[in-house]
C-alpha cells in the first residue's frame, strides 16, 4: 500500500480515537471510582510532560551548544561532577515519590469496600456472556447491569470458567474475573446513562463478543425496573404463539439449559425469566429483535463463533422458532 494511503488510513483512526463520543473512553468519569482514576491519570500526565520538557530542552541544549565545530577546539572531557552527580540521582527520587503518592492514595481510595447500605451486585464472566445476580433482591439477570444514580453499588466479580475482566471504563478501573475468587468494585455513578464495556482479558474465540452494559437508571426507574421488569415469576403468554411457544421451549432441549422461573430450571446458560425486557441479546452483540433472535435460536455459532448453544437436534421448524420469538419476547 502506498505511503499516502497509510496516511488516508491513520488520520481518520487518529481523530476517532480522540473524539469525545467514544462509547468505552476513562477520559469522562461518570463515578467517584472512574473520577478518581482520572485525576490520577491527570496528575501523573502533567509530571510527564514536565519532564519531558526539561529533558528536551536540556538536549537541545546540548546539541546546539555543544555541537561539533572544524573551527572550534577539541571537547574538554568531564570526569565527575558531585552536585550534577547529586541532582541526578534526586531528581528522579522526588518525581517518583510525587507520582507514588497519589497512586497509593488512590489504590486504596478504590480498593472495592463500599458502605454497608450498597447495593450487592454479583457478576460471573461465563464464555462468553455476563451474569449478573442480586442477592438482597432476588434477581438473576444477564447481559444488561442495571444499578441506581447516586447509590453506592458494590459489585463481586468471579468467574465460571476462565479468566475474564469487568470492564465499564466511564464508572471505574478493570477487574479480573477468576474462577473459585472474587474480585471487587465498588462505586457511585453521578449520571444517568447507559455505559458500555467489554471484558478485557483473552478467553476464547468470542473474547471480543463479551460485551457489557451497565445502565445507571434514575431511583424511580430502577425501582421500576426491579418491581415490575424482574419481580416475580415469568409473565404467563399472551396469546397463541407465546403459548405455542412456550410448549415449544418445554418440550424441547432449551429447558435444560436456561431458567425461566416457574417454567424450567437450567442453569447452563443465561437466566431467560425476563429476557424479553432486555434492549440486547447475545451479551450485547445484537438488538433483541425477532429477527436476530430467531437467527440466534437457529444457529447461535454462527452468529457468535463457539457459542456452545448448539443447532438442536432435530433442527427447530421456522415455524417452532417464530413460537419461541413470540414467546420469549412476551416473558417482560
């Protein structure tokens, strides 16, 4: 490729990179954990650029001052200098206790305890989609964490398989998710917003499929959200084809995998008692729609490298999958 098409591709990267519309940027904290990430990111950049600049200017310095010269005679060769010796060797001393500072500071300041009163949130990175259960208030939900503004929120990170990483960038730092531990969060949001992530530790073919959502609802919505979208057991079908397609999901190897509550008790993939209250499917890959769901029931793997939903055998009628939209898409 041409130099001048590298060029072509870069500058647009470069300016994408840098917009402030990013969906996954640490650079606009929308938590007390991601704020103080950013003021320590802030501090430690002005130090760098501070010494960057008195490094640059010292060799520039040098070079022009110093330069060779036919005219000029012969450099005088240095051997020792106490104080210079002395300057050097303290200088660095002194930046990295202003730098060691504030990090400490802010290791502890987000070591992951929250206030009794939090909100728990447990989260288990499955390959490859997110779990997300809340003991205090009986919810088992996936793909889509919601959580209150301005409430504390306390968050168990593990994982059922592999290494994952939580990862929300605009409410706070990365967390490992490792099998038989638990990794923690704990934060604040001061804004309303839906915030999107992706787990960022390789895990397999889907890695970069495993995204996240976390969305920060207003105290009235999330109220909302947790009495009336995920309170009680699955909503019973409304009308022919839900329940057509309820039948459809008993009888056949769905009910071994998944849970909907009251209906079927699987646990090997995501918790579908209110799956049809959820803006994504496939861990946020795409828009719970007739469309891509029925695609999704039809041949997950192949929308989703490994997916270990397999194609059931014998394969699901278009006429069974259109049940199974309508009923899955009726259990709010």
């Amino acid at each position: 490729m041409p130099r001048s098409r590298h060029w072509l591709t870069a500058v647009p990267l470069a300016v994408y990179g840098c917009a402030g519309s990013f969906p996954q940027s640490t650079l606009h904290p929308r938590s007390d954990f991601a704020a103080e990430i950013q003021q320590l990111f802030t501090g430690i950049f002005w130090w760098a650029l501070a010494v960057f600049a008195v490094v640059e200017t010292l060799l520039l310095v040098a070079i022009i001052r110093f330069r060779k010269s036919e005219r000029g005679p012969p450099p005088k060769p240095t051997h020792g200098h106490t104080l210079l010796e002395i300057g050097w060797t303290l200088a660095p001393a002194v930046i990295l206790v202003f730098v060691a500072v504030p990090t400490v500071r802010t290791i502890f300041a987000t070591a992951g305890e929250a206030p009794r009163q939090a909100l728990q949130v447990e989260v288990i990175g499955h390959q490859w989609w997110w779990e997300y259960r809340y003991p205090d208030l009986g919810i088992v939900t996936a793909g889509e964490m919601h959580v209150p503004v301005g409430k504390p929120v306390q968050v168990s990170i593990t994982s059922a398989d592999v290494i994952h990483s939580f990862w929300a960038p605009a409410l706070g730092g990365k967390r490992d998710a490792i099998a038989g531990h638990v990794n923690r969060i704990a934060f604040r949001a001061d804004s309303v917003g839906d915030y999107l992530g992706q787990c960022v530790e390789f895990c397999g073919a889907s890695h970069a499929n495993m995204r996240l959502r976390v969305l920060v609802d207003a105290d009235t919505s999330f109220q909302a959200w947790v009495k009336t979208e995920q309170g009680g057991p699955a909503a019973p079908p409304a009308g022919s084809a839900a329940e057509r397609g309820k039948a459809v999901f008993s009888r056949s190897a769905c009910i071994g995998c998944h849970t909907i509550q009251g209906v079927s008790p699987g646990v090997i993939g995501p918790n579908l008692t209110h799956v049809g209250s959820r803006a994504t499917i496939a861990s946020g890959v795409f828009p719970n729609d007739s469309a891509h769901l029925a695609s999704w029931i039809a041949d997950a793997p192949s929308l989703k490298p490994g997916a270990i939903m397999t194609r059931m055998k014998p394969p699901l009628t278009d006429a069974d999958i259109a049940a199974l939209v309508a009923y899955l898409q009726s259990l709010k």
